[in-house]
C-alpha cells in the first residue's frame, strides 16, 4: 500500500495544482481585460467621431459648391439673355434666341415657323413593301411559291 500512496496523489496534486493556476490566471486576465476593452471601444469612437466629422464636412463642402454652381448658371443665364436682346437684328430673332434660352414650350410654340413642323409618324424600322409582297409576319414569307 505503501507505493500505491504516490500514485494516485501525485495526479490528485497536480490537478490541484492546474486548478489553482487556473484560477490565478483567469483573475489576472479579468482584470487586464476590460482596460483592453475599454481601449478598443475608445479607440472605435474616436475613429467614429472622425468620421461624423468628415462626413458633415463633405456636405456642407458640397452645398456651397452646389450653391455656387447655380449661381454661376444663373450668372450665365442672364448674360447670354442680355447678349440676346443686345445682339439680335430683328424681333423674330431676338423672340428665338430668349426662347432657346428659357425652356417654355409655350413660347417655342409661337415662335415656330413652318419649316420647324413635326411629323406624326413614327420612324421606320422596316423596309417598305411593295403592294401585293406579304409581310414579315405572314407564314410564307421568305419561301418561293411553286407555280
């Protein structure tokens, strides 16, 4: 009995043993483990708050280049009207070129001349047909009769 003692304690020992490491370690890591998280999740916000930051930037940039852009269309707008009524030799000319300029079909309407008509009918898609051929569609078209 005496040797059997040393057999069996010396795995009882070390499961004791790991048990206790174990449980040393696990404390330890708990503690360092919410410093580490509270890092990250500092780190994420600020990087999130950057971010906010250049997002608000990008639009307000945006806008006052959209508010530009328009006023410069408007700039160019009157300019070119100005020019029009300055420029043009006669009033049917000078109704046309403001007309171009200012997108009302109402005034395109009353300004247009007779060669200026449009056609009702639609484009063609098809060669024409000679009186008595069959369509395309008919069921024999494209085979020669024999007669």
């Amino acid at each position: 009995m005496e040797q059997s003692l040393p057999v069996w304690l010396i795995p009882v020992l070390t499961l004791v043993g790991g048990i206790i490491i174990g449980l040393i370690l696990a404390r330890v890591m708990r503690r360092a483990a919410p410093g580490k998280t509270q890092r990250q999740l500092d780190d994420l916000q600020e990087r999130f708050d950057s971010y906010q930051s250049e997002v608000v930037t990008h639009f307000n940039t945006t806008a006052n280049l959209v508010k530009k852009l328009t006023q410069n269309y408007q700039d160019v707008q009157q300019h070119l009207s100005q020019g029009a009524e300055r420029l043009a030799l006669d009033e049917i000319s000078r109704e046309r070129l403001l007309a171009s300029l200012v997108d009302e079909p109402k005034t395109r309407e009353r300004i247009k001349g007779p060669q200026d008509t449009d056609s009702s009918e639609p484009p063609r898609d098809y060669a024409t047909k000679h009186e008595g051929d069959p369509s395309m569609l008919a069921e024999g078209y494209g085979l020669k009769r024999n007669v």
